[in-house]
C-alpha cells in the first residue's frame, strides 16, 4: 500500500468519525440523518465507517441535513488554519472563558462585567413545558416572555417548518442565531423560550449561556413525547414508529449539553403549577443578585 493510499483511508477514517461525532451532538439517528438528507441510510452508514468514497455535494447534504457547516467535517491535518484553532477553543470554552476572552480582546483586561445579562432562558427538549412555564415566571415577576422560534417566525414571515423545508437546518440554524442577536439588541430583561435543537448549534447556545441565566428544563421521555403528540407536531420523528426510541436518543445524546446549564429544574409528575413553583424557587437567588449587580430594584417573586 502505497503512503497516498495510507494518507486516504486514514483522512476517510476522519471524515466518518468526524460525521458520527456530529451526529450525536444533533441527537439524530442514522435513519434521521438519512430522511433529513436523502442519502441512504447504508451510504451514511459506509461513511461513517470510513469506506465512504464521498463526493463534495453529499458531504455538503449530510453537513445540511445537521445544521453544520461543509468545513466542520473535513479533518484538518496537523496544521488547522487559524479560524478552524479558535473555532474548536470556542466550543470546548465555558461561558465563562469567552467572556473573559471577550474582554481581553476588547481591552478590558479581563474584568468580569454583569452588562450581558439579559434575563432567564430556557432550554430543553420540545415537550419540556418551557413555554407554559416561561409565561408564568414571566408574568410573576413582570418581564417580557419571548419564544425563540415565534421571533424567527415573524421577522421572516415563515414558519419553522417552512423555513427547515427552503433553508434546510443550515438555513434555519443562522435565522435562529440572527433572531437571538436581535433580542439582545433590545437589551431589555425576559424570559426566553428555546428551540430544542439550539444546544446543537455551539456558537448560539455560547450565546445563551453567556447572555442568560439558563435553565434546563427536564422531564421524562414519557412526559415528552405526550406534550409533543398533544400539540400536534412529532418533527422531526412523523410517520415514525420508532418514535419513542428516536426521542430517547435524542434526549440521551443531548443531555451533556442541557446539562450545561446553570440550573436544572425537573418536572417530572409534577403539575404545572408545582413545576412553576419550583421554577420560582430556582430564580428566587438569581434575581436578587442581580437586582445587587444593577442597583435595580429587587423583583418580588
């Protein structure tokens, strides 16, 4: 075998793990990736594998189909070019070390400043309650409620679903990232309603951890997936009879990420009302010390 020979296979080795590395962060199934990108599922499965012969137009769909970019499958080499160095630092950085990175960069020296703070955020799987709960903390404590994926909706004049079927999850992804700039722009205090793909995306969810106290809000797969059939809408999962298996994965492969979150708030067999009550509790401290970094007055909750 000749070293070019060596130089391929150990570069298509790369690929597929860089594609299945990608694919467990987005929660998706080989089926899904497949349905989402219209590759057959054997085809990912070979690429993954490393026996994938791949062309650039297939890369570029299963990339689409996760909402990443063509750049962040192919490996690098030894020599990353700069931008790919600090894009890798910025996902594996805390919320905390960007913003000192932040910072410095702008001459700061580091210093700690509360100035980002932009409210409560939160995030977890659809059929979590984050919006019922989300409009009952900000109603208490007397702040605008905002659903993430409503503000893509009306500065876009298209649904998600449309959007995903137009754009793909590349397109829908940088709509999100542009709407979440947007409300920070207002620099008004809310309580924010996520998508629950947005950890996926780790320029945005940087974002949120870094702008919002953000909680995850959990509950079990049971409790998901009957929110979710309630409400009518089972996407990415429709006319899947692996449906239950596919939110297990889902939830499983996400919940490092959820779990980066400040709080954890669990309704599981709760009523809503406990839920809200135990939300309240969570933000209680949260707000008093906020109100103490701005001087503001301290919200009665």
């Amino acid at each position: 075998m000749t070293e070019s020979s060596d130089s391929e296979i150990s570069f298509l080795e790369q690929l597929g793990q860089r594609v299945r590395t990608m694919r467990s962060l987005h929660g998706m199934s080989r089926k899904v990736l497949a349905k989402v990108s219209g590759i057959s599922e054997r085809y990912i499965a070979q690429l993954e594998a490393g026996r994938g012969n791949v062309s650039i137009v297939l890369l570029r769909r299963v990339a689409g189909a996760m909402g990443a970019h063509l750049e962040d499958l192919i490996p690098s080499g030894e020599h990353a070019p700069d931008w790919q160095v600090i894009r890798d630092l910025l996902r594996n950085a805390t919320p905390a070390q960007i913003a000192q990175a932040k910072d410095m960069l702008a001459g700061h020296g580091g210093a700690s400043s509360h100035a980002s703070f932009c409210g409560i955020a939160l995030i977890g799987l659809r059929g979590a309650g984050k919006s019922t709960l989300g409009k009952i903390l900000a109603k208490r404590i007397g702040w605008n409620f905002v659903e993430l994926n409503k503000e893509i909706e009306a500065q876009n004049g298209l649904s998600v679903a449309e959007i995903i079927a137009l754009y793909g999850q590349e397109g829908f992804r940088r709509m999100e990232q542009a709407a979440l700039n947007q409300l920070l722009a207002r620099k008004e205090l809310m309580v924010l309603a996520t998508g629950g793909g947005i950890v996926s995306e780790p320029l945005t969810f940087e974002l949120i951890l870094s702008s919002f106290y953000t909680i995850w809000i959990k509950a079990e797969p049971e409790e998901h997936m009957g929110r979710v059939r309630k409400q009518g809408d089972l996407r990415p999962m429709a006319d899947d009879r692996s449906a239950m298996a596919e939110l297990r994965n889902i939830l499983l492969s996400r919940e490092p990420l959820y779990a980066r979150a400040s709080a954890v708030v669990d309704t599981a067999g709760l009523s809503v009302d406990a839920a809200a009550a135990r939300l309240v509790d969570t933000v209680r401290p949260v707000l008093q010390n906020e109100a103490r970094a701005f001087g503001l007055r301290s919200v009665a909750v």
